[in-house]
C-alpha cells in the first residue's frame, strides 16, 4: 500500500485549522491521558494503522503501563486496569465513533455525566470529532505509520 496524498502538503490551511482544534483539546484541562486513550480507542475502531501507531507511542511515552495500552481495545474485560472515569471516556468515544448504530444512548451519556462536568464533556467530544476526522484523512488517503517500513 502507498500513500495516495500527502494531506499536511495538499492542504496545509485545513492542517493547520485541525491542528487549532488540537491545540484547543490539548489546553482544554482534559487529563492527557484520557484523551490519549480516547485516540487510541478510536482509532481501533476505525482501523487507522497511522493514528494507533501515533497514540499508543505517545501513550508509552507519557509512562503509562505498557500492559494498560494493549488492553484498551478490550477495556471492558481488562479488570481494574482503568478507572471509572477512564471508562466513561472510553464508552463516550465508542459510541460517539460509532454513532450511527449507537445514536448516543442515554445510558452512556449518565455514565460520561457522572465522571465529567459539563465543559469537560463538551471538550472531550470536541476531541472524538478531531480523531475521527484525522483517522477518515489518514484512512482515505492512506497515509502510512511513521514505523512502517517503506517499500
């Protein structure tokens, strides 16, 4: 597979107006390692090879356990490796990702409200729309982990 456009070259204003919203989400007090996590797990869900490469170094990196990060994509079954907060986040990202067979259910928004405020809420699904929309630009135009050997 090669990469079909290279998107930071081809667009570099809508780049860097994605990046703004990056910005806005890194400095929005939401903890680092939920947003993280958040990426992580969307990124599973959409299958984008670029963005888990991307999230689960920068997830290593921070010091989160390396046993913690392989498990997101199961985190239901991963014990008491993440915290109710955690967890909240992680079901707000799943449903929000996959909105269309979810719709947002109630139940998972009571879950997100229990453990968030209400700017962090917002915030935090500020941040499940930026993923998917890089995860649908590296997808779709098959940009290649930084990792990945070059052929």
């Amino acid at each position: 597979m090669s990469e079909r456009i290279d998107f930071y070259t081809s667009a570099p204003a809508g780049m860097k107006a994605l990046a703004a919203v990056s910005g806005y989400v890194a400095q929005s007090g939401l903890p680092h390692d939920i947003t993280e996590l958040a990426f992580l797990r969307i990124s599973e869900i959409n299958g984008c090879a670029y963005c888990i490469d991307m999230h689960t170094k920068a997830l290593n990196k921070s010091g989160l356990p390396w046993d913690k990060i392989v498990l997101t994509k199961v985190w239901r079954e991963a014990g008491g490796w993440f915290s109710s907060r955690e967890q909240a986040a992680l079901a707000w990202a799943e449903s929000l990702t996959l909105i269309s067979q979810t719709h947002a259910p109630d139940e998972v928004f009571a879950q997100v409200q229990a453990e968030f405020s209400d700017k962090e809420i917002t915030d935090l699904t500020i941040a499940i729309g930026l993923m998917n929309a890089y995860n649908r630009l590296a997808i779709g135009l098959r940009k290649l982990p930084a990792s990945a050997p070059r052929r």
